[in-house]
C-alpha cells in the first residue's frame, strides 16, 4: 500500500512539474504567432512603395512620342539643297523671315534673286503673285539670268505685259507642291507644262534647270529656287 501512494505521490509531482513547461510552451507559441502573422501587415507599406513610383517611370516613356514627331515634323519641313547655305540664318531674307510675306514680298528679301524681282516688277505681277492663296513658284536665281541667251533676255524685258508676262508666268503652278508630289507634269499659269524629273532632294526642270534650293515656304506658295529660266514654247 505504502509503495502504490509513493508511486501516485510521484506521479503527481511530474505532472505538476511539466505543467509550468506546458504554460511557457504555449505562451511562446502565441507570442511567435503574434509576431509572424504581424510581419506582412508591417510590410504593406513597404510593398506600397514601388506602386507609388510608377506615375513617375512613365513620365520619360510619354515624352518620347512628342520628341519623335517634333523631329518628323522639323524634316517634312526643311528646304534642302546646295543654294540654301546662302541663305542667311537671320532677318527678312532667312527662311524664317521669307515665311513671315507673300512670294513676290519674301523675293524681294533675296538678293540671289533681284534680277527675278526686277522682272516681276517690270511686267507688274508684284501684286497679282501677292494675292494668290496657294502657288508653286519655279524662281531661277541671278546666275540662272546671266546665263540665259541675253538677247532673249532683253527682248524679253522690253515686253513687260507680253513676251516678259509669259516667261514668268511659266514659273508658276497653282497649289503648293511638296517635294514628294513634285516629280510630274504640272500646268502652268501661262498655260503651258513644266516636267519635273527626280526624286527626294535632286530635281530637274525640263531636263535642265537644277533645283538648288527647293521647299522655300514663303506666307503663300512654296518656292524651287533653280539654276535656269523656263522659257515655254513658241
């Protein structure tokens, strides 16, 4: 008998010293429970983060389309040719400037092109080309002129509103034409038609005359400067 309570008498003992273990046991497990199911709440915020970057990584990515069609646009646009290194970067005579007046107005602002300017003066058509909505012009520089029959040339002078009209006339064509559309047969204002040969930035005028300075846009046409009258034919 004495042996079987000394045997509960133990038994009892054990449990009551385990059940301190058990106790730390469990509070332990909570507290680590407490502390891993807290982490991902404590590290939202940083997983924010890279969300509240992103407005400013697209910010280059929409710039890019606006940079690429300014430079498509500036190209379309740019007068081409050898004659055009001449053409002074400042003041009424730049491109800039010729674009700012009607044709005959922005000539007059050239001096590669005073003997033209003279011609229209003389035959009157300052105003008329002036006044035009939309033209192409065809206007042979001062070495286009000295190289032309001068004979031809000062019958020519002599006959404003004749002979003088017609061959200016011949250097015109109704629209703007772009270098793109300007391979081709065009009617003139005389009446007559130019063909123009080439492609890209190399033209010809009726197999002769050199576009040295093309896509010049004044307020009302789009001028071809070129090394040689046009004279049409009888």
């Amino acid at each position: 008998m004495m042996q079987r309570k000394l045997r509960v008498s133990l038994a009892t003992m054990a449990l009551l010293a385990a059940a301190p273990l058990a106790m730390a046991a469990c509070s332990n497990g909570a507290a680590g429970g407490q502390a891993s199911g807290g982490a991902p709440a404590s590290s939202a915020p940083a997983s924010s983060a890279p969300a509240s970057s992103a407005p400013a990584s697209s910010a280059p990515a929409s710039s890019a389309p606006a940079s690429s069609a300014s430079a498509s646009t500036g190209s379309a646009s740019a007068p081409f040719g050898p004659g055009c290194a001449a053409v002074p970067a400042t003041g009424k005579g730049s491109f800039d400037g010729m674009s700012q007046g009607p044709v005959a107005t922005a000539a007059s602002n050239n001096k590669d092109l005073s003997t033209l300017v003279t011609a229209v003066t003389a035959a009157k058509l300052g105003d008329t080309l002036n006044s035009q909505k939309a033209i192409t012009v065809f206007a042979p520089d001062n070495e286009a002129f000295k190289a032309m029959d001068q004979p031809t040339l000062k019958k020519a002078l002599a006959d404003p509103t004749g002979l003088l009209t017609k061959v200016l006339t011949y250097h015109v064509i109704a629209g703007r034409i772009s270098p793109d559309k300007l391979a081709g047969d065009h009617k003139t204002l005389n009446g007559a038609t130019v063909t123009v040969a080439g492609s890209d930035k190399n033209f010809t005028v009726n197999g002769k005359a050199k576009v040295v300075c093309g896509n010049v846009q004044t307020a009302n046409a789009t001028v071809y400067v070129i090394s040689g009258v046009l004279l049409p034919k009888s």
